[in-house]
C-alpha cells in the first residue's frame, strides 16, 4: 500500500479533493458488487489508507489529519455517494482514534494511535455498555484488569478491522473503555447479522463470557453520564451519510431523459438540509440537531422513491442503482438514530396522514 498524502501540507479543499477522487474511481464503480459481496474488498479500504483517509479525525501529532467537523461532513458524504457499506466500516474507526487520542494510558496510544491515523491498523466500535439505560455489557473489576460479560450489538467491519474500542460499564455506573483484538476466543464470539442494506460491513454482535481485559488495554474510565454528553455532540456527521446517498440519487436521476427539473430541485434540498445540519452543529443537546438529522434521513428516503420512480421498471432489478440507493436510505432511516431524532423522522414521515 502506497501513501500518497503528507498531511502537513494539505488543505480542507485537499482532503475533499482525495476523497472525491476515491469515492468516483474506486468506491462507485464497484458499488453494486460490493452490494452483493460478503465482505468489503480489501482494496477499497487500502484505496482510503492511501489517501490519508483514516487519519481524517486523528492528531497531526499521531499523523493524522486533524479535520474539523465541516470537512469530516463533507468527507463523510462524498464518501457515502460512492459506496455506503465501505463508508460504514470506516466511519466506525474515527471513534477509535478520538478516543485513543484522548486516552492518559500513553503506553497503549503510543502503540496504536499512529498506526490508526496511517490506517495501516483499523478499528471498530462496540458500544454494549454505553447506551442509555440498562448496560448490555458489564465490567467488574478483578486482580491485573476487568472481567467483560455481556454483549454489543452491531460492531462492524468483523475481519476486516485489527482491534475494537469497547465500552463496558461498571456497577459503579463507570464506563470502561477498551482496545481489544477484533480475534474470536473462548471468551469472545461473533454472531454474523443480515443487514438489507450495507451487508458487506460484516456487521455483527460480540458476546463476552468472562473476557478478560488486562489493564495495559484500558483505554480510560470515565462516568456513563459523561459519554452520553459527547454522544449526543458527536451525532452530526450520521447525518452526512443520508446527504451522500441522496446526493448520488439526485446525481442520477439528473442522468435520465426529462427529469433535469427534478434533480434541480433534489440539488436545492440536498444544499438545504446540508446547511440546516452545518447550523445544529456538535452542539450537545441542541434543539435544532435531532430535527437536521431527521430531515436529512428523510430526504434521503424521498430521494430514493423519486429515482426508484422516474427510473422505471429497471428500478427494482438487482443490477441496477435505485434498488440498492433505496434499501440504503431505508437503512439511514434507523442507523444512529436517538429517541429525539426517530421521534421528529416519524413526524416527518407521517405528516401527509393528518
């Protein structure tokens, strides 16, 4: 794998410019095989190495790039226009790096923080422990680390991904944050979900049974109520996944005889929502977040059933693009989601039954 970047000299426009030129050359003309395969192709995520892509959220100090929200945005969608289930696997590792990067074990961001940002090393997530209400993976303390038990559900890119950052929370309502090898053990096993969309993510749920975690590997612990404060602040760039799905719709759409008026329109929306979604922010508990995400999931939906619809019969075979865009958008509708943001998309949604 050849590195093609040097992020010290490299502007936002730079970074988009990369990301543009992988998601046209190498994620969308591969995005329906991707669609049907079992698993992401190990070129694709080499290609985002390359480009520097993964250490899009990482320091300059671990190389990466240091990207602010509006670039991580703008990345996140012209990435997902290409080939969403790819941007799903990747997205998952910035959250790795953020949180390694912010770790005090200096022993444990030495060894893997720069490897992450080279994306030479990636990562994924499972978040058992961190949601709000009772935990589904649990940390108890014992001699040399912790013991997990429990499980986390949707940890994506399973044998594509070297290690994961599992959240685990203690009886002391503590979360405990781990980098783990992303290896199947005694301890530690992976059930395989079928997903109708982004199905070559390798989507699957871990069950720990008595998975022992020694404390070289314990990334930090910090208080549950804490994570759930930067989680609400860090559900902004969800949105841009749906902007990039309905930004290849409207793209296409705008390739089929007569419906130039129509892709116009999209393309005004698309500029809407995308700005509606730069207001709200990383705000935590800003009113207007959950409502941005919303609409632009939901205008991900309309953008679908706009191209599934001029397009014709051709729509619904496998082969063709607005089968594949419309299960994706179907996805966006559910995919990090909060109660606030299911409750505005369900008005949203519902808003011609009245």
């Amino acid at each position: 794998m050849t590195v093609l970047w040097q992020h010290d000299c490299m502007t936002a426009a730079d970074v988009l410019s990369r990301a543009s030129r992988v998601a046209e050359d190498v994620l969308f003309p591969a995005a329906l095989a991707v669609d049907a395969a079992d698993a992401i192709p190990a070129g694709h995520l080499d290609a985002l190495a390359a480009a520097g892509l993964y250490g899009l959220a990482g320091p300059a100090s671990a190389g990466g790039l240091d990207a602010d929200l509006a670039t991580l945005g703008g990345v996140i969608e012209i990435m997902s226009g290409g080939c969403l289930a790819t941007t799903f696997v990747w997205l998952q590792h910035h959250s790795a790096v953020r949180a390694l990067a912010a770790s005090g074990n200096t022993a444990l961001r030495d060894q893997w923080l720069a490897p992450l940002c080279r994306g030479t090393r990636r990562a994924g997530i499972a978040l058992g422990g961190a949601r709000p209400g009772p935990p589904l993976l649990q940390a108890r303390a014992v001699p040399g680390g912790y013991v997990f038990d429990g499980s986390a559900p949707w940890v994506t890119g399973w044998d594509m991904i070297d290690v994961v950052h599992a959240l685990a929370r203690d009886d002391s309502g503590n979360l405990v944050a781990a980098l783990l090898p992303a290896k199947v053990s005694a301890t530690l096993t992976a059930s395989r979900l079928e997903l109708v969309a982004v199905n070559a993510s390798r989507t699957v749920v871990l069950t720990f049974a008595r998975h022992f975690v020694p404390a070289e590997l314990v990334s930090g612990v910090s208080p549950h109520a804490q994570w759930l404060v930067g989680d609400a602040s860090g559900l902004r760039p969800n949105g841009s996944l749906a902007l990039g799905v309905a930004g290849r719709c409207g793209a296409l759409l705008g390739q089929l005889a007569g419906q130039e008026r129509q892709s116009a329109l999209l393309a005004a929306e698309l500029a809407a929502c995308r700005a509606a979604l730069a207001a709200a922010g990383n705000t935590a508990g800003a009113p207007s977040q959950p409502a941005a995400r919303a609409a632009a999931s939901a205008f991900a939906f309309q953008s679908a059933g706009v191209l599934v619809a001029a397009a014709g019969s051709q729509s619904i075979l496998t082969g063709e693009h607005p089968q594949r865009l419309a299960r994706e958008a179907l996805f966006l509708l559910v995919f990090g989601s909060r109660p606030a943001i299911k409750d505005s998309l369900v008005g949203l949604l519902s808003a011609r039954l009245r």
